[in-house]
C-alpha cells in the first residue's frame, strides 16, 4: 500500500482565478488556484500565491486585490497569457479590449468569468513558496451564470494533450509537464529543470516512455 500518494492531492477540489492588483500605477495579474472563503461575518477569504509572481507583491504592498473567477469556456490561450508570462517581462493588459474597473479602482477580467471578488487583505501567512493571505471582501458581482472552471476540469479538457506515444517518435522519451502539457525530449529531466511555460519544476513532470 502506497500511503503518501501525491495523486490524492488531485482529490482535493481547486478552482482556477485571475487574481489582479494595481501599484504604483501598473496593473497586473496572475492565475491563482487556491480560493475558498472561510468566514461569514466577517466575510473573509483566504487565496495563496507564488511569490515568484509580480502580482505576489503588488497584493502584498497594495493589500487590495480583484479575484475574477474562470468559466469552463476559458481557452488555453488565457491561461498561457496571464498564468504562463511574467509581468515583470510582459504588459498583460496592453491589449485588452475593454478595460473594466471595479469600485476599488482594479481591474477585473470580464470575459471568460462568471464572477469578481473585490477584497482587502486583512493578514498574510509565509509558507516558503506561497504567501497564505487572509481578506476580506468588498465587492462581490456576479457577470455570468456559466459554471466555474475547475482544476480538475482544466486538466480534463482545456490543457493541450500530449498523446504522441514514444514510438511515434524514434523510440525517444519524453517528459510531460503535468501543469501545462509541455513536452521535453530526452532520457533524463536535469534536478533543476524549470518548465518554460509554467515554470514549474521536476516534480511536476511526467516520464513517457
Ligand atoms: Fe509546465
């Protein structure tokens, strides 16, 4: 019996969020995938980020955020563009159609959501990799009623699926990024590989043979 199979954590339910912040007049976002609202009154939520995201510091200095919720429509070109580019390296939102503000002043995404949060964050926890933050919500509009886009169903049917099979191609193996579907080339994934797409390391690829 296996009891510390890593596969039990995709039991657990996550869902897929464009967080947004504003500071010193820059607008940016990132794909977070841990929200779940834990108090009434007040009501609070808790949302955990990478720090190696910009947007990780523009919360952190700022302590306001939007949280634009995805819908299972969102195409994979979504997800590359604010979950797989840095905006230390990019300005996400030059070429945005609409620029849709809520009352504290942030962007929030209006296409591909069904909702938006609006909250102030209220305490932070360090986790090593992640900030844990704790706030509480101002806002709260809903822009659809299409259904939320899930972790799971992401994995499912948006993430592009790398179906070659070995033989396919000569025999080589190959090396599957679990988050993105990035597919490396080569007997072995170096200790310090990082996905160029997610960024991801080691751990979350996988060996085709
Ligand atoms: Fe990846």
């Amino acid at each position: 019996m296996n009891n510390m199979n890593r596969e039990v954590l995709n039991n657990l339910s996550y869902g897929l969020f464009v967080l947004s912040a504003r500071y010193n007049g820059k607008d940016n976002a990132c794909i977070i995938n841990v929200v779940s609202q834990v108090t009434e009154k007040p009501l609070q939520i808790v949302f955990a980020v990478n720090k190696q995201n910009l947007t990780h510091d523009m919360v952190l200095s700022s302590k306001l955020c939007n949280i634009s919720v995805l819908a299972e429509h969102t195409p994979m070109k979504v997800i590359e563009h604010f979950g797989f580019q840095s905006g230390k390296d990019v300005d996400k939102f030059e070429h945005c159609q609409v620029e849709m503000r809520s009352g504290n002043g942030l962007l929030y995404i209006p296409k591909y959501t069904n909702a938006y949060l609006s909250a102030r964050v209220v305490n932070t926890i360090d986790m090593d990799t992640h900030t844990l933050f704790l706030a509480e919500v101002d806002e709260m509009v809903k822009l659809s009623t299409d259904s939320s886009l899930t972790y799971a169903f992401y994995h499912k049917n948006i993430k592009p699926k790398p179906v070659v099979a070995a033989a396919e191609n000569g025999g080589k193996t190959r090396w599957v990024c679990k988050v993105c579907g990035y597919v490396y080339e080569g007997d072995e994934l170096p200790d310090d590989f990082v996905c160029p797409w997610c960024k991801h390391g080691k751990d979350d690829f996988e060996k085709i043979v």
